[in-house]
C-alpha cells in the first residue's frame, strides 16, 4: 500500500513510455533502471496487449490485389502488429510484377467519374493499373455510387473524404420519421452546384401513401366558369399531413378568370333604396361573376345600414285579397323595405333620444301601438301633451308659457306602410291556369262570359255559376213583377167593395174605379196599397 503518497512503482523509478509499434496509442511501464529488471527481450517496449499478439504473429503471402493476377506479396509480422495495434484491415496490395508495371505508369489527367461535375481529375497510375486489369470494372460515371472508387477531381474527393450518409427528416407535414440521404446522392448535388442542404423526401410510409400524387386539374372556383387550373405536385405535397387523407383542392381562379380579376376593382355603388344617400361596395369578385354570366348593368344593392334595418324585419303573412278564401301570401322583409317599412335604425335611434321622449307621448296621444293604422285626434294629442307634462313636473304655464293660453306642439305622426293587396298562391295559380269560359243560357242559349275572377268565387263557394243570360232573367223578373202587381189589385179590390155596401147608395163622385180603369189615380192607389202590404 501507498505510503506518504508515493507508490513502488515510483520508489523504483518507474516511468511510462509509450508502445514502440507504429500507431499503437497504448502505453506499457519501464523498470529498466533496476539492474535486476534489465536485459534484452523480443517484446520489450511493447504494451500488454501487444507483448501477448506478438508470438502469434508471422509473415504471410497476401493475394494480389489487381483482379486476373495470381501472383502473391509479402506482410510481415511487424506489419501485422501495426494492424492489429490500430485495428485496420489487411490493406490491398500488389505483387511484385505488377509494382514493375505500375513503376512504368505515369499520371494523367481525366473527367471526373462523379455524375454532373464538369471538372478534370487526375488518373493515378494504381487507378490506371487497376482499370487495366482483366475483369475490373472500367472507371466510369454510375448512378449506383460505383463512382466513389473512380477518378475524381480534387474538390469532389476532398467533399468525398468528409461527406457519409445522412439522415434527413421527412418533407410531409407532421411526420417525425426520417429517410437516408446516401453519400452518392450528395456528390451529385456538390458536383452540380446545389445547395448542401438536403432535399425535401418523404419517408417510406409517406410514399406509399402520397407517392402516387401528379399534377391536378381543378375547376375554377368563379361561378359560371367550366374552366380548369393546374394543381401541382408540390403545392399537394405542401398541403399533405402525416397519417391522414389526401388533402382537398383549394379554391382558385384560372389563368383566364385571374386576369379578369387583376383588372378590376372595388366600386362604391349607391343604395337601393329610395332617398338613401349612403354607397355599398361591389367587390371584385362579384364582378367577376356577373362578367362571366354575361352581365353588363349596375347592380342594386343595400348599404349596410339598410342590411341592418333588413335583418330586424321579419316575413309576414297577409291574407288573400279574394274574398271569402283563407289563404295568405308571404310579404318578404325586402319587399316590406322597399315599400317604405322602417324599423328602428341606429341613426333614427338616436333622433328619438336626442327629441326628450317625443315619441312616448306621440304614442300615449294615439292610445293604442304604433303599427295602428288609424290616426288620432289634435285633441287627444294635447291632452296626451298635456299628461306627459304634467308627469314630468311642470305644466305649460310653468314653463313660460302665458297664463291662459296653451303651448301647441307640433308632433309627427308616424304612418304605417299597409300591406299591398295580392292574392295567395293558390288563386293566383287558378287564376293563370283559366280563361274566359261561355256557359250557353238555359232558355235561349246565349253564351255567357264566365271571366276567372267570377269562376274563383264560384270555385270558393261563395257564387253559382249563371245558367239565364242577361235578357232571360230580365223577362223572368218583369214576369214575376207583373204578377205580384196583379196580386196587389185584386187585394185592394176585394177590400173597397165592402166599405161601399155598407155606407149606403153610391154617387157618381163615390164610385169605386174599375179595376180595368188605367187613370192614374188607379194605378197610384195599386201602388200604394202595394207599398202598404
């Protein structure tokens, strides 16, 4: 054991000395200044690993390395323990008749055998003796990688010197997996002049699954238009993830449509509506789809203010215009804005707050809703003017105004859009599918003009169809007028004729008229007693 820190080795003067076998990094203890240690041995300056190889080893008769060459050269075992000490293979050597042809060689210069380089190497003699030999493969450019082990120039075998393969991760969108970029690949790109970053590759389970993309044709994405536009490869590969389908197109315009569109811009185009001084923007691409329909005119369009007012309106109902039919016709909110309905904007919102409640007391004079369509009397307005004053604290002479005399406000009334008169859907279809029809007259047969309208009503129930003709129920009805004029003289007769009997002889002037008498005192009297029953 150690004493005081110093070791035995150190108190017989031990000292480390590196091995003597070239390339050997191993180091091995010297005791050769004791006497009883000293003395010659095959294995001194050796280190332990090579001290327990070196018996082993013998020279031995390696095979030439020129391919057809049968002959043989020396390795020593010196040479053995030098590859066994840096643990290199046995090197590629050559006889002795063929290191007098290679002596006879000389250098000389050839095009690089990497693919894509335009540059000179130079042909050593062992390369020209190799590629000389019977069987050997000629130095030639091969996509293989084969080229390694040609003639290269001085840059592509210094690159080829440092480069090895190289791992590289996939292209596709979201995947962790990584392919091999071989050391051949990068020659190739270096003797190109391309760039030392790696190219963008799919692993091999993206290749089978996006592998098989080519360019595309997709339909334009412009309404109207049976155009195509090219999606190409690398754009599908952009858009692909890992472990999920294959992406869907995206929606382009194609070369013909993209160059309408690069020529037009937005427009500010002034509002539909009536009065509406505000402008809304027609963009360029519903220009472009009023240009490919063929579409020359402005369009007509809402602000956006007007858009609000029409999303707070609502459809509604309203009963056909034919009487006695229950159906109804749908009045659209545009239609309601177009005829002047005007819900509650922003702008008209803010009128009513800066008045001071106006419209509450329009509302509290009308007493009933807004939407009412009957309007109310001056008076009630002023009493109504008058309440809400005196709700809030003052009356008009309280205000300023002179004692006796009241303060006459003048208020707008709001007045309520009615619905337009229309019928439903199914009379206006009754309507379009009939014409006129002629019914022929029951007595004289005269065609009577039977117009759709009167056909509806008699469809609904509320008329019969007609089955006497103008003249025809005139006489039926001057026949039975005459009839129940007939009625009315015999009644009249059969009471006067008692009446005389009983008040004595009759004059002349106390006569009764015949009924056959046409005077008209007669037939006044027949009409009276007529009117009297």
């Amino acid at each position: 054991m150690a004493q005081g820190g110093f070791t035995l080795g150190d108190r017989l003067g031990a000292k480390t000395v590196n091995c003597r076998v070239r390339g050997c990094k191993r180091t091995w203890l010297d005791l050769s200044s004791s006497p009883t240690f000293a003395g010659a041995s095959p294995t001194e300056g050796l280190c332990d690993p090579c001290k327990k190889k070196q018996p082993s080893l013998k020279d031995t008769n390696e095979p030439c390395a020129r391919t057809g060459c049968s002959g043989t050269w020396k390795l020593s075992a010196e040479e053995h323990l030098e590859l066994f000490a840096t643990g290199r293979p046995t090197p590629r050597g050559i006889c002795a008749s063929c290191e007098g042809e290679l002596a006879s060689l000389s250098p000389k210069e050839h095009d690089c055998g990497v693919p894509g380089c335009t540059r000179k190497g130079t042909l050593t003699p062992r390369q020209q003796l190799m590629a000389a030999a019977p069987g050997a493969a000629p130095a030639a450019a091969d996509t293989n990688g084969d080229f390694l082990n040609g003639p290269m120039c001085e840059p592509c075998a210094d690159v080829s010197r440092r480069i090895q393969d190289r791992e590289v991760a996939c292209g596709i969108n979201n995947c962790k997996r990584h392919w091999v970029w071989s050391k051949a690949e990068q020659m190739q790109a270096f003797a190109a002049g391309k760039s030392s970053n790696p190219p963008r590759r799919m692993c091999a389970p993206c290749r089978e699954t996006f592998g098989g993309l080519a360019d595309r044709e997709v339909r334009c994405r412009a309404s109207g238009c049976k155009k195509t536009w090219t999606w190409v490869r690398e754009d599908q590969l952009d858009a692909c993830v890992a472990n999920k389908p294959l992406p869907k197109p995206p929606a382009h315009l194609c070369e013909s449509c993209f160059g309408i569109w690069e020529k037009l811009a937005d427009v500010a185009r002034p509002c539909r509506h009536p009065g509406c001084k505000n402008t809304w923007l027609d963009r360029r691409g519903g220009q472009l789809a009023r240009a490919l329909r063929g579409k020359t005119g402005e369009p007509h369009e809402y602000c956006e203010q007007h858009k609000a007012a029409l999303g707070s309106l609502e459809d509604r109902e309203i009963a056909c215009k034919t009487e006695g039919c229950t159906g109804h016709w749908v009045w659209s909110k545009n239609q309601q804005l177009a005829a002047g309905v005007r819900p509650e904007l922003p702008e008209s919102a803010n009128e009513e707050n800066a008045e001071g409640g106006e419209e509450n007391v329009e509302a509290a004079a009308q007493g009933a809703p807004q939407d009412s369509a009957t309007a109310v009397s001056e008076d009630a307005a002023e009493g109504a003017a008058e309440a809400a004053d005196a709700k809030e604290g003052g009356t008009p002479a309280a205000a300023g105004a002179p004692a006796g005399k009241k303060k006459r406000r003048r208020r707008r009334r709001r007045r309520e859009i009615q619905p337009p008169a229309r019928h439903c859907q199914k009379c206006s279809q009754f309507l379009s599918s009939h014409t006129t029809i002629e019914i022929p007259c029951a007595q004289c047969a005269t065609p009577i003009f039977w117009p759709p309208e009167s056909q509806l009503q008699t469809e609904l129930g509320n008329w019969e169809a007609p089955k006497l003709c103008g003249a025809c129920k005139r006489d039926v009805t001057e026949a039975d007028r005459q009839k129940a004029r007939e009625q009315i003289r015999r009644r009249v007769i059969i009471t006067t004729e008692p009446q005389t009997a009983s008040g004595g002889p009759a004059t002349e002037g106390d006569a009764a008229p015949s009924p056959t008498d046409g005077s008209p005192e007669t037939s006044s009297q027949a009409d009276g007693g007529s009117e009297s029953s």
